[in-house]
C-alpha cells in the first residue's frame, strides 16, 4: 500500500516525480500557498506531508493528523514548523541544507552590488526617460566595493560562502557570530569582532543568522545608528531580524546609505509598505535561492527525506534529531 502525502505546492519536477512514484500524492497546485483550513482537513488522511516556508506547521495541525509521521520541508529554514512539537508527538521534520548556499550567496551579492551601484534606480532613470544629458559627473554616483570592509552577521554556510566572493573584491572582511570560527578565518583571512564593531566599521554589511528569538529585531533603531553614514544593509536571511520601521527611519533620514533587502517581515510585503516608497533601496520577493538548478535540488532533496524514511532509515537531512528517540524512522 502506498503511503499518502500532502504536497502543499507544485515543486520542480525532479524531485515531484520521485515522491509521485513512491506515494500516493495529493498536489496543491495553486500558485498561492493552501489556506491553513485546508491543510488541517488535507493532514487528516495523510501519512507524510511535504511543505514550504509559508506553511504554518503547529500543534493544531498535528491534532488533527493522527498518523502524519514526517514533514519534509523545501528549504532550509524551517521557523514556520513547530519542531518541539513534532518530536514530542514523534514526527519526524525534515530540511534542505547545503543545496542553496552558492545560490542565496551569490543574490545577496546581487543585492550588495545593485545597490552599491544604484542599479535599479539607473534601469529606472532610464524607463522613466529622465536621462536628458548623455554622461555627466555627477549622475547616479555609488560606492565602490573594491577594497572597502565588508561586515558579516552570521558565519554560517552562506556567510562563509559571501567571505569567499569578497575576497575576490579585495575586501576587508569583518564577522560576528555567536559562536566565533577560528578554522574560517585561518581560511579565508577574516577578523572577528564584537556585533557593535562590525556596525561601526563596516561599508556593507549582510546578515546571515537564523530567525530565533534572540535574532528578532537584531538589526534595530539603535544598532543602525551605529552604522556608518555612507554604508549599504543586506538582507537575505529572514525578514523580522531587522526591524523595518527602523530601517525605513534610517534610509529617510540618512543614516545609512542605502540597502537591499529580499525578505520581509511580513511577505508578501503590503503595497503600502514605506520602504517601497524610497529610492535608495533594492528589494526583491524572497527569490535568493530561485535558481532552476538549485530549486530542483532541493525538490530532489525533499523527495530524497521522504524515501529514506519510506525505506525504515533515518532521513539525511533530519533537523530534530532528538526524536528517534520517540520513534524508529519508517511508517510502521
């Protein structure tokens, strides 16, 4: 008998076929993500369910799936999944790491270099027929990112992989995480310093942490202020690790200079937001790791969880470890 699975978006085909072949799949085919309603009505008769970001996974989802014994996420931020909660019940959750560092590091790339150099407001000036005179000195002056200091909040995967390009832009590079990483900076020729240090000297700064309760705000009122007048913000990690109220004060006001930003708080972000209102800004609707080659990886890697749980083994890429010790892998 094949198991059944609830697939809450089409994902690229690869991986989709895989799961197709070995589960009795239900596909949510929508562009927009099923509304929670649906999702507790679909997990009742489901064995494995298969998710996204967008996808809130939580105690009242699980009450009504008596026999859900896996979740494989598409990707690898999984703060949308109550994992407590699901090792408590013994239900396996599942992610995709690794996969998309190169793809999320080279977009925040794309991000700190368009608005460094003020791309999206050159693609503008130019639709909106405002270039009037062929080249003057003055029009739309950026900043250079060739041997200026680059601060990175978090020295994960992807922070790692961000080092690694600006070294190819001579760059001074700066970090601060929480758990400092002697064996990186022997690698790569970067320096450690304390969170304030690296708002205060740094050209560009891009953060790279999880979304925690202690990473919440992070970048707030206080520490932009911090940051120099003529210094470029970078965001692709989660949206609230800054504090968007803020950030709009400081980018109105001029206490930074600009930033890019692929996440939001709230996504997606209203119409109304006020960022959207302001020039010296880039912002994208959370499309770092959007690459066909990456995508359809981490659809593999989804399909890749589920069967080696299908298969009585322990998934690769399981986040909460903890629960074998609740329950053996395996549907039985």
């Amino acid at each position: 008998m094949q198991r059944r699975i609830f697939v809450t978006r089409e994902l690229p085909e690869r991986g989709l076929d895989i799961i197709k072949e070995r589960f009795n799949a239900e596909v949510w085919s929508d562009y927009a993500p099923p509304p929670k309603k649906l999702v507790i009505e679909k997990v009742a008769k489901v064995d494995a369910l298969a998710t996204l970001l967008s996808d809130r996974i939580d105690a009242e989802v699980f009450d009504a799936a008596p026999n859900l014994k896996i979740v494989s996420q598409f990707a690898v931020g999984f703060d949308n999944i109550d994992v407590k909660e699901a090792t408590k019940r013994g239900i396996y959750v599942t992610n995709t790491p690794g996969i998309l560092t190169n793809t999320t590091a080279d977009y925040a790339w794309a991000l700190l270099m368009a608005a460094a150099r003020r791309v999206a407001e050159a693609d503008k000036y130019v639709r909106d027929k405002k270039w009037k005179v062929g080249w003057h000195p003055a029009m739309l002056q950026g900043r250079d990112i060739f041997g200026a200091t680059l601060g990175i909040i978090g020295l994960g995967r992807i922070g790692a992989a961000i080092a690694k390009r600006a070294k190819g832009f001579n760059m001074k590079i700066l970090y601060y995480d929480v758990v400092r990483r002697p064996e990186v900076e022997e690698e790569l020729g970067i320096m450690f310093r304390e969170l304030m240090a690296i708002l205060k000297e740094s050209d560009f700064i891009t953060v790279n942490v999880p979304l925690l309760k202690s990473t919440h705000h992070l970048i707030n009122e206080e520490r932009l202020k911090q940051m120099k007048k003529t210094a470029i913000l970078i965001n692709n990690a989660r949206g609230p690790v800054i504090d968007e109220k803020a950030l709009y004060k400081a980018l109105k006001e001029g206490w930074i200079a600009g930033a890019g930003l692929d996440v939001f708080e709230q996504e997606p972000t209203p119409a109304t937001n006020p960022l959207l209102t302001l020039d010296n800004i880039v912002v994208a609707p959370h499309i770092s790791s959007s690459s066909f080659e990456t995508r359809s990886k981490m659809a593999e890697m989804v399909a890749e969880n589920l069967v080696s749980f299908l298969e009585g083994k322990t998934p690769p890429n399981l986040v909460n470890k903890d629960v074998v010790n609740v329950r053996k892998p395996g549907f039985e």
